[in-house]
C-alpha cells in the first residue's frame, strides 16, 4: 500500500502549523494542532461559525452545504467552511477573528512619559444667526460671519464638511460645537458641548493597536487591538512588497484589509466610549516605513531594492476618507516622519513617547519585532539602524511555534533539574511562542545542552531523540500536550534565534562603534514592542540578544509606539519635536556597513 501523502497547512494569523493526510478536513487539522475554532454545529456543516479563507494552494470543492452558505462571489474569494474543506496539497488559511474561540494575546498597553494637552483640533461653541428673507447670507458665510464676531478664526470648509453643515445646523437650531483643525480648518459640526475625540493606531507588522482618547483630557477612552490581516499575504514587510510586485491590484488589497479592520475596531471603541463616528475629529497612525506607506496608498517597490528609500520621509497629513476612514468628515490623518526605508514612524513615535531620543544619559532603545529598530543616544548625538530579525520571536519558522495564543508555552525554566513551562492561559501546551523559545534556548545554553555554536549535545541529560532522529529538548511531552505531540525545540530552533538575535545584537554594536564606546557605558536600555513586553530580560541577555549590562539598567515599556501615536495626537509641539528628531538622527544602513556581516557572524555564537 503507497504511503500517504502529507500536506503542510499554516494557519494565519495565530502563526501555527500541522500536517494533513488525504481526507482531513482544515477543522480537524485545526483541532489536532491547539488551533481552536468556532464549531457550533459539531462539524456536519450546518452553520458559518468556522469559516476560513484560503489564500494559497488547493482544498477540495465546495460542498453542497458550502454552496448553501456561501454566495458564488465569496466562493471565487477561498471563503470555506472548515469542517468540509480538505487540503489536495500545502495550503494558506487565513482565520477571520470570529472564527477563533479565544483571541490572541495583543500588547496594546504601553508606558509614556508626560504628555502635553495642546491637541491639533479645538472645540469652538457659537451660536448662528439662522437665514431669513432679509438675510441671504450663504450657510458658510453666515458660519465665519458668526465665528469672527465670536473672536474665531476665518475658517475654511472642505467639500465633505460642507455636505453635511447645512443640515446639522437646522437640525441643532443653528447651535453648534465646531472642532476647528490647524486654527482654520473645519474637521466636524456638533451638538454645543459634545466631547472631542482622536484616533491613535499602531500598524505592526503582525498585529495593530487602537486608542480612543479625549482631546480635551488626554485620557484613553477606549483601547483594542486585532491582528493585522496582511499576515495571511506575507510573515514580514519583504514579503509583502513582493506580494504587491507581482500583483496588479495588491497594494489597494493590502490597505484595503488594515483600513476594513481598523473600521471593525472603531466600532469597538465608539461602543466602549459611548461615542460617535462623528465626534472622531482627527487621527494619528504610525507604522515601519511599509506599514506606514501601505497604509497611505504610498508605492513600495522602491522599499525592497537597493537603497532602500522610502517615498515620502516627512510627515503626512490626508482626510481620513481619501483611504474610507470613517471618521468626522473634515478629518484628518496624520503620520509622523519615517527615518529611513527600514526605520518608520512607529519608531520615531516609540522615542517620542518615552523621551529617550532627548535623554542626557547613555541610552539604547530598541523596538523589536520581526523588522527590529535600534536607536543609541550619547553625548546629544543620536544613532538608528534597522535589523532584520525576522519574524521566529513571533513564532513563525520554529517547528512548535505559534503566535501568542492560549496554550503556547511563554516561559521556560529548570527548577531543581525539572523542566518547568508556564503557558497563556494556564493551558495544556499546544505550541511555544517567541518569549518562550527564547527562555527555552536560554536554558538550552545555560545547563550546556547546547555548545556555542548552537548544537545539541546529545549526551547530555535534557536531550531527548525525537522520532525522526533528530536530537531536540523537550518541554512539553506528548503524553501531556494538548494536541498529543512533542513540545519541543531542536536544532533548527535553535539555529532561527541565533539569526534572530544575531542580527539584534550586531545592530547594537555597530552603533556602539559607531559612537566609540564600550557596551558598559549604557546606562539606560529601554526596550519596546509586543515580543519586548513578555521576553526574559535575563535569557536574552544570557544568550547574547543584549549586552551584559546590570539588570537594573533594562526597561520593559510595552507598546510606546501606541503611547507615542496618542502623544502625537494631543501635543502640536510633539508633532514639531518629531519633524526636529528625523533631522537629528544620523542613519546607519547596515547593508552597506562594511563591518556589519563580521559583526553578524561573530553574534551568532552563545
């Protein structure tokens, strides 16, 4: 009888991986690899509750029961149920959010400094003469005539506040709240004393954080979070670059999936605060130079070949509804400076928000993700550069990784020689996810499982032989997994955190070099960014991630580059230190860094 033929499936967004044998259905490999989704019919195809979208390879037709749920236009999409779909070969699932029974975990908390009350859009009450036989004035007209007798400014109108303003005025008895944008500009007409709100969004590579906050306090009204949904079209910014190369209509089909997504947040935040659409008066989002770029409707083709630039360095500002952005119809989106073709306006608001680019002491801030930014300041001289490390701290390219979900293992100790995990959610172990692999191959190195080139040594007493033969260190035995299989991290494991924090930390000592001093001077190390959140500072020191400074000097900050977003949006003057910021950093682009490649190498070794 011929061996049966197996299939690679990769679930997107939660970063998890299984094989599939002829006559498995996606809900069944789902469920044999800790990827828990919605079934609410028990699988016979009865309802829509686990539907999936295929975005690469081949699954069996549609059912009949398919057929019924889905119209032929979402057929043609790779919409399917997962209980009915079979693989024919390897394929791509991308799972909507309410397919999955419990969400992943998003950082969307982060530490900020003081913030300064000085928004971009100010209420301005006025009460307004209504028309009659004897006065004809224009609608915009009599609304400036009232403004300037009130001591406003002379507004301006753009054409969606003009749409609307005749109607809300009569409507609210030629009593209003205007939210004037830039001292001149008309973003939206309100009931008199209506709260004034501003977006702030962090686009990530791999998940986007949204705030709701009060222009007239600064506080956070509303908070959420949501995987990007570009992951199911590419793991990291190259691959979506290519994605849009070889696709006509890509780049519209990449913004179109952030902007769907962070419309289904709005919603969230409007429901949570109490709040309309139309009280949302201005926004501010950052992201690496691709998110910020893919997001504005920006080409990126030239982001993907030497040198690397991106298409527009300063900073932006469009109405929200150019890209439909429901917002207030007046307005506006703002994105601050990107540094470089690798180096974004996420990076630049991560050191707004914590200071550090202004700092007196010797500092390093380092946002890590699967694209990671340094930025080293010394003696008022500040050094950014960009490492690729690649998305494995999200647990993408590890053999038992996954993204941060219920039942992946987080942290990874050996107390009293027994091996010890602790997993999200307290959950049977289905996968380990990067702060989890990282402490893993930390222990790995500390007990001498591993030598410093990263191999496993057989004879050591953690090792174990898989069944493939491979030697490997187990943490969570198939006997008390959740899916029934091996937990565990092997050479190649090992070998992904190696290039992972290789290129980290060649990136840090490139600008010690280039600022010619020793590690030892650092006196602050303030580290941002989801996987920088859960990571063991200790483990990433102990395998070389970060240089061996005293404990004390490390700062864990969470999402900054979200504080920094909604610093942006109540400080005019920290829009202003930002354009000022881009102008002060000398970039180091590593590629072209003669050094660099010895650099890389050398970090490799633990």
């Amino acid at each position: 009888m011929p061996e049966q033929k197996l299939f690679q499936v990769d679930f997107e967004p939660v970063g998890r991986r299984g094989e599939a044998g002829t006559g498995d259905s996606l809900l069944a490999i789902a469920q044999n690899v800790g990827v828990e989704l919605v079934s609410l019919c028990g699988g016979i195809g009865s309802c829509d509750s686990c539907k999936v979208r295929l975005m690469a390879g081949t699954l069996t037709d549609p059912t009949v029961e398919e057929e019924a749920i889905f119209t032929a236009d979402e057929l043609d999409q790779g919409w399917r149920l997962a209980c009915q779909a079979e693989p024919l070969d390897d394929v791509k699932i991308d799972i909507p959010p309410e397919s999955l029974t419990t969400p992943q975990r998003l950082q969307i908390e982060g530490e900020a400094g003081e913030m300064e009350l000085d928004p971009a859009v100010s209420p301005f009450d006025v009460q307004i003469d209504p028309p009659t036989l004897h006065d004809l004035r224009g609608d915009d007209e009599r609304l400036n005539d009232a403004v300037l007798a009130a001591k406003g400014p002379s507004l301006q109108f753009s054409l969606p506040v003009l749409n609307s303003f005749s109607s809300q005025a009569r409507a609210l008895d030629w009593s209003v709240r205007l939210a004037i944008s830039d001292g001149r500009f008309l973003a939206g007409v309100l009931p008199p004393g209506s709260p004034l709100f501003g977006l702030a969004v962090d686009i990530g590579t791999t998940s986007i954080a949204a705030y709701l906050v009060d222009l007239a306090t600064g506080e956070i009204a509303g908070k959420t979070g949501a995987m990007n949904p570009q992951i199911a079209y590419g793991e990291d910014v190259i691959s979506r670059i290519l994605y849009i190369d070889e696709n006509l209509e890509g780049k519209e089909l990449l913004q179109a999936r952030v902007v769907n997504t962070l419309e289904e947040l709005l919603s969230e935040l409007c429901a949570e605060a109490d709040a309309s659409r139309e009280q949302i008066v201005d926004a501010v989002v950052v992201g690496n130079t691709a998110m910020h770029h893919i997001f504005a409707g920006l080409p990126v083709k030239q982001l993907g070949e030497a040198p690397y630039v991106p298409a527009v360095s300063g900073p932006l500002s469009f109405p929200a509804q150019a890209i439909g952005l429901k917002l207030s119809p007046g307005a506006a989106v703002y994105m601050p400076p990107n540094i470089a073709g690798y180096v974004g306006a996420d990076h630049i608001a991560m050191l707004a928000a914590t200071d550090a680019w202004r700092a007196e002491r010797t500092t390093i801030a380092v946002d890590i993700g699967t694209n990671t930014e340094v930025t080293l300041v010394h003696n008022g001289r500040r050094y950014s550069c960009s490492c690729a490390s690649g998305p494995a701290f999200e647990g993408a390219h590890i053999s038992a990784g996954m993204r941060a979900a219920p039942g992946a293992i987080e942290r990874v100790q050996i107390i009293d020689d027994q091996i010890r995990v602790q997993t999200i959610g307290d959950q049977a172990a289905v996968g380990i996810c990067g702060s989890g692999v990282l402490d893993a191959v930390a222990v790995m190195a500390g007990s001498g499982l591993i030598d410093r080139r990263g191999a496993i040594q057989r004879e050591h007493i953690y090792a174990a032989s898989l069944d493939d033969g491979q030697a490997a260190f187990v943490l969570a035995p198939a006997a008390i997994s959740g899916n029934g299989r091996n937990i565990a991290v092997n050479r190649k494991d090992v070998a992904e955190i190696q290039l992972a924090k290789g290129a980290i930390r060649a990136g840090i000592e490139i600008l010690l070099k280039e600022a010619q001093i020793p590690a030892a001077e650092v006196e602050d190390f303030v580290i941002a960014g989801a996987f920088g959140t859960y990571i063991d500072v200790a483990s990433a020191v102990r395998i070389g991630m970060f240089p061996s400074l005293p404990l004390d000097r490390f700062h864990q900050v969470g999402n900054a580059a979200g504080m920094g977003a909604r610093l942006l949006l109540i400080s005019q003057a920290a829009r202003r230190r930002a354009a000022e910021m881009v102008e002060q950093i000398e970039y180091v682009e590593l590629t072209t860094y003669g050094a660099f490649q010895e650099e890389f190498i050398r970090q490799l070794s633990f």
